[in-house]
C-alpha cells in the first residue's frame, strides 16, 4: 500500500467559509502561511490545503462522510446563491457531482464568486490529511 493510499483511510473533511470585502483578497502576504498575520486572519489562504494551518474555531464543519460535506456545501451555496453578482456559470448539481468524486480521491473543493456590492464569497471542504500541504490536523485527530 502506498503513503497516500493509507492516508486516504484515515481521510476526513473540515469545512471553511469565509465572506468579506473582495479586495480584501488582494493581500496575498496575510494569505499566506509564513505570515506572522497568517492564523489570526480572518482572510482565506492562497492555497486550499493551508486552511488546515488556521486555529481549529476557524472550522466550519467536519465529515467522516462525503455525503455530508456535500451537502453542507450545497446549504452554505444555497445561503449566497441569491447574492451572486452574476448568474451561475457551473449549475449547483455539476458542482455537488464533482465534489462527490473529488473529495474521496483527496482533491479539496472550494468555490469562490463575488456577490453583489464588491463582496466575496469562498466555501470549502478541504481533505484532511492533505496531499499538497503537510499541516497537521488542526483537530488533532
């Protein structure tokens, strides 16, 4: 058995959201893990798999089952789509169908759109543990 294929037994999902000012985003020094502002910002990281490295009350949500975290992240898209700034590119049942086979093989899923008045909007389900990024869980599981 390989590395990742024993990691992947082992694999849960934590789930992230964040909303704020759209430029606030463009601040990549803060979104990244070798800022000293890095855990206590609020702002989503540059990489998916570093929202593992943020303190634990920035979870959302955990799963030991994908279907759950599918559907959380249809309820958290359900509370924004109104608010998108423009129509949806990716209809919501493509988006859930892809999560589901993507989850399970350990690629996170993440969705970002700006909504209306300049806001952003990313919601995530991040793979923990995680192939592209060695944090550690930050539930200590």
């Amino acid at each position: 058995m390989t590395f990742w294929a024993e990691e992947a037994q082992s694999m849960h999902w934590h789930a992230y959201r964040w909303a704020g000012a759209g430029a606030d985003r463009d601040d990549e020094e803060e979104r990244r893990p070798s800022s000293p502002e890095f855990r206590a910002s609020a702002l989503p990281p540059m990489r998916t798999g570093d929202w593992l490295a943020k303190p634990a009350s920035r979870i959302a949500a955990g799963f030991d089952d994908v279907e759950e975290a599918v559907a959380w992240l249809a309820a958290e898209y359900g509370k924004v789509r109104g608010a998108l700034l423009h129509p949806e590119g990716v209809p919501l049942d493509e988006r859930l169908a892809n999560a589901r086979d993507l989850l399970p093989r350990g690629v996170d899923v993440q969705w970002g759109e700006w909504l209306r008045g300049g806001r952003f909007v990313t919601i995530g389900v991040i793979c923990c543990p995680n192939r592209h990024a060695a944090h550690p869980c930050p539930t200590g599981r």
